[in-house]
C-alpha cells in the first residue's frame, strides 16, 4: 500500500505564538503514526522561492495523513498555526511504481542523515515533459534517488499548490546536492524548464 506524505512549506510570523501549534501537533502526528522526515533544517531552494521552514511527514498510508490532518485535536493546534505563519500545506499519496534505482538500492534511506528533493510543478507541454521524465531517471539511477513522491492524489488543504508535487530519497545532502547539479540532471532540468514551471528545494532530513 502506498503511504501517504504531508509536503508543508511556511515563513512564521510571530515565533512565540507559533510554539502552541507545535505542543498540540507533535503529539497528534505521533498518536496517527507520523514520522517525521524534515523539519525545518538546511536546505537550498535550487529552483524558484521557497519558504523559510519546510516540513515532510510519512504516514502509512494517504486516508491516514488526511485523517490526521482533519482530526479535532490536530484542527485545534493548527488555529495557532494558521495565525502566525503563512504558507500553504499538501496532503498527497506517495509512490509506489518503477524505481529507476531498483537493483542498486531495495528502497529509500532510512534513518538520520536523508535528505530530500521537494519539487512543486506545474506541467504546460506534457509531451516535452515526457523527455524529462526519461532523462531525469539517468540522475536518480546513477545516485541512487528513490522517489518518496511523484504525481498521486492529492489535496491541498491549506493555501496554494502546484499540480505535480514529487519528494525523491537520497542517502545524504551533498549526495542531494550533487545529484542535482550532476550533468545528467542539467541535461533533464533543460528539458523540464521547456515543459514546466516549478519550484524546488534540496533539504537536510532528521
């Protein structure tokens, strides 16, 4: 079964008043399973803007990170959270289709030191995109990326969101880093910036 991923991005406004959204919610992630990925962290926006804090929560699965999403005790921290902060907030399926790292790897990184690529995109030319797709594999084989994230359901459910969000495994930030400015993921990104526009940040897990 697919699990199910929160993708969150936000600028806090007021520190103090943002620190009651954490005290009800942390407790009401762990309680529904969550397990934290990133949260806040270094990162390198590479494409586009991004926001000063950045958040991926795994669930075990897409109906569980919407139903903790829309629990009462979860609804009552985010309050705090919707008025000292701005951003916007995804609930989406994960992935669970060909792998281009499969048979190097047999899944995603596990414990401290992952990182991530969170990208957010809309797609104009799906032909063109097509090419990205293919070219973008070379990358992620060759660093053995595993992709967390790619399309799936999805729900914005609070702000604004693009319509493709993709979340890539990778075993450390400067394999991240590297893997994104290797010449094979260049030669993609060429690609992609004819079909698509996103935004996109490499980011440090837990």
């Amino acid at each position: 079964m697919a699990k199910g991923y929160w993708i969150s991005r936000l600028d806090v406004t007021d520190a103090d008043g943002y620190k009651p959204y954490l005290q009800g919610a942390l407790p009401t992630i762990a309680a529904f399973g969550g397990r934290m990925l990133a949260q806040g962290g270094a990162f390198e926006a590479v494409e586009g803007v991004s926001r000063s804090r950045n958040v991926v929560v795994e669930f075990k699965d897409y109906e569980t990170a919407l139903a903790c999403f829309h629990s009462p005790e979860y609804q009552a921290a985010y309050t705090h959270r919707v008025a000292h902060s701005e951003g916007d907030h995804l609930v989406i399926e994960g992935y669970e289709g060909d792998q281009p790292a499969a048979g190097l790897v047999s899944g995603p990184p596990e414990g401290p030191g992952a990182a991530y690529w969170v990208m957010r995109i809309d797609v104009h030319d799906p032909e063109t995109y097509k090419g990205y797709i293919t070219a973008d594999a070379l990358a992620v084989r060759k660093y053995q990326g595993w992709f967390l994230v790619r399309g799936g359901r999805h729900e914005a459910v609070y702000g604004p969101a693009r319509s493709r969000n993709v979340v890539l495994a990778f075993k450390d930030y400067e394999t991240a880093l590297a893997a994104y400015r290797s010449p094979e993921y260049q030669a993609a990104l060429a690609i992609r910036q004819k079909a698509a526009v996103a935004e996109a940040i490499i980011i440090q897990g837990l």
